[in-house]
C-alpha cells in the first residue's frame, strides 16, 4: 500500500480524532480557562472585580505590597455611586485612559494619578467620581477600542488621555490589543459578536470571539510571535510574590552616549514621514469617537526622566544618557514629535492641551525608570494636571 492510499484510510480517523479533542479542549477551557488574555478576537475584555496582591522586593522606590483591584466595570477606581447618571446627572465624571503611565500598575490603590487626582478634585467639587482606564502596553490602537467598546457608552463627561509613548515607532496594534481597528490610518468600527468572512484574519478574529479554543490558540500565537509571556489567572487572584515585571533604574549606573546632530535628524525626519502622520490620524478619531458620544477629551502630553538637563537626584546628564543604542536627548526629541502632535490636534479642535511633558521635572525622584512613576511621581503628576483641569471644569460648566 503506497503511502498516499494509507493515509486517504486513515485520514478519516485522524480528522475526526482532532475535532474531537478540539471539542473537548473547548468544553474544558468553559468549565475553567486559566489563562488571562485582554483580547478576545480583536476585542477587549475587561477582568471585572478582581483584586490582585503583589509582593515587591524588587524594586525599593515602590511600596513592598501593592494592591490593586479593579471594580465592577473592569477599572481602577471607585464603584460608580449608585444612581449615577453619567449623561445628564450632576456627577462631574471622569475616566483616564492610556498605557503604563495611566494605569500605574505597580501603584496601590489610592497612589495612582487618577487616584489623587480624585482626592484634589473632591477637595473642591462635592460630586466627583474618576476612574483609571489605563492599560499596560496600551497604544492608541488598544485606546480606540476601548473608547469603542466600553466608554463610549458610558458616556462620560471628560476622558483623559495621557498618550504618546507606545506608538513611537507604531503603524500597527502591539501584541497587547492586537486589535484591527485600522486601516490606511482610518478608525473602522467592526462587530466582532457576529461572523466576518471578507479576509482569514477577519475570519479568525471572529471565530476566536466565539470559541475558548480558538482564542487561545490565536492569543499563544500572538505571545509566541512577540516573544512576551502570559499571565495565568491562578496567578493573578492570589497573592503575587516578586510579581512586579518591571526594573529599577540607577542613572548613575548607565553609561554616557553623544550622537551627532547630523544622525538625530535622520532619525527624527524617519518618525515624521514613517510613523507621525498616522499617529495624528489616530489621535482625531479618539477626539471624534469621543465628541460623538458627547464626551469631553483632553489631551496629556508625555513626560519621561531622560532628555532635558541634569538629573538632580544623582547629578546623571540626562541628555548623554545611554538608552541602549541612542542616548536620553535623541529619545526625547522622538516623543516630542509625538507630544507636538497632541499640541496641534488640541489647538485646531479647541481642546485642553495639559502639557504635562513640559510641566514634569525631569528627577528621580519622580521616576523608577525612564517612564513610570513612583508614589511621589504620581502625585507629581495629579497636581500638575489638576492646576489646568479644576478651572477648565469650572468654566465650562462640567459641574452642574
């Protein structure tokens, strides 16, 4: 019997052997799946009423345990009061929205910006409800999808978005979202509960909205292609012992690098051809999506530790500071270009611009790396934002 006569005898067998184990793999993954993914398909989903606990003694600008829990919406921050009326009540109700440096994921509950942003608020306002939708790893990609899914339908009055440095270099989604709400630039709103047939990733994208199996064999492509690890939920609801996946950073440790003037322009001019133009893009349809559903955005420029002066902690150049092949200045004038984007957006449709990249000093203190804050960082932050945010709610009536 020649080997193609075998196997048209056995392949039969050997496709009914793997629909059943897909089927039986899929009943299991429903009884308990004990994987965490943030994307379902090219959809978010948000863990609701979970409560994480994690043991740091990794990183000593940090507090040793830090509790974090998200409510019944799927964020960081009060419950909404009961009644709350996010469209006509008299709430002035915010939600942040961003990356890393929103969601202040190694911050305790009470430390994060929005956290304290909210206490400095209610000092003022009798009626204040915010909440932290940041996201670890989060671009405007991840942003836009979850303006789309979830907050425009809230509706509330303000968002705030502190955004710029997960889309340096970006003109696709990251491994964190992997959602595909673009093209050629362009927002495109796409229902994922039902079946898209027009393309095999659309096809995909669907089937793993519907099925265990098929989303966890997309999102382990996924991490296998961006070399990044899962979490597991068995980790996540219990207490996390050296569970804090970012590093500290010692300035006075890393090397000095100068690059000629000649070279950062080359490098600035890529970004401005490669990547700003639909980066812009991206930013007005987040200012659109959120006009349409009658909510107020406001844009937050990025600050970082390195690129400007002195360190005054340690005394480090933060300009010639070497940032694995390029230096503090170089990385700074890359985000400025972005930064400048929400500068021009802002300007040409009327919005408040907090220009938190120019305000932030550039210290240590403020920092446990080159971008996400310490407990004094974030209070930084929240004073700063504070100072153009309380008279713009005034003004514009957001209280009443």
């Amino acid at each position: 019997m020649t080997f193609l006569k075998r196997l048209a005898k056995y392949l039969p067998v050997m496709l009914f052997g793997l629909l059943l184990s897909a089927i039986i793999i899929e009943v299991v993954l429903r009884l308990y799946n004990p994987f965490e993914f943030r994307v379902r398909g090219d959809k978010i989903v948000l863990q609701k009423n979970i409560t994480r606990v994690i043991v740091n003694h990794k990183i000593s600008k940090l507090d040793e345990k830090i509790i974090q829990r998200r409510n019944s919406l799927g964020f960081r921050g009060e419950e909404p009061p009961q009644g709350l009326d996010f469209v006509s009540g008299k709430h002035l109700t915010i939600i942040a929205v961003g990356g890393s440096t929103t969601e202040c994921l190694y911050l305790s509950d009470g430390k994060t910006w929005p956290d304290d942003l909210a206490k400095l608020l209610k000092e003022r306002i009798d009626k204040v409800w915010v909440n932290n939708a940041g996201f670890d790893g989060y671009s405007t990609f991840g942003n836009l999808v979850l303006m789309r899914d979830y907050i425009a339908d809230l509706h509330p009055k303000i968002v705030l978005f502190l955004i710029g440095i997960n889309d340096i270099g970006q003109n696709m989604p990251n491994v964190h979202t992997d959602a595909k709400v673009m093209e050629d630039g362009k927002f495109r709103a796409e229902e994922s509960a039902g079946w898209c047939f027009s393309s095999p990733s659309c096809f995909v994208n669907t089937l793993a909205y519907h099925s265990e199996f098929a989303n966890l064999a997309l999102n382990l492509y996924r991490y296998l292609k961006a070399g990044s690890v899962m979490v597991s939920q068995v980790d996540i609801v219990k207490t996390i012992k050296g569970g804090v996946g970012h590093i500290q950073l010692n300035p006075q440790d890393l090397s000095q690098l100068i690059i000629p003037e000649d070279q950062i322009q080359q490098v600035l001019e890529a970004h401005k051809q490669g990547y700003i133009p639909q980066y812009e893009e991206r930013v007005k349809s987040l200012v659109e999506i959120s006009r349409n559903n009658g909510i107020e955005p406001i844009l937050i420029t990025q600050p970082m530790l390195y690129g400007v002066g002195k360190d005054d902690i340690t005394g480090v150049d933060l300009e010639t500071v070497q940032i694995h092949n390029t230096n503090g200045l170089l990385e700074w004038k890359i985000l400025e270009l972005y930064n400048d984007v929400l500068r021009k957006v802002g300007k040409e449709n009327g919005l408040l611009v907090i220009d938190l990249a120019q305000k932030m000093q550039h210290s240590s203190l403020y920092y446990y790396d080159f971008m996400h804050y310490t407990n004094e960082g974030a209070e930084k932050v929240a004073k700063i934002i504070y100072e153009d945010l309380y008279p713009f709610v005034i003004d514009r009536g957001f209280t009443h």
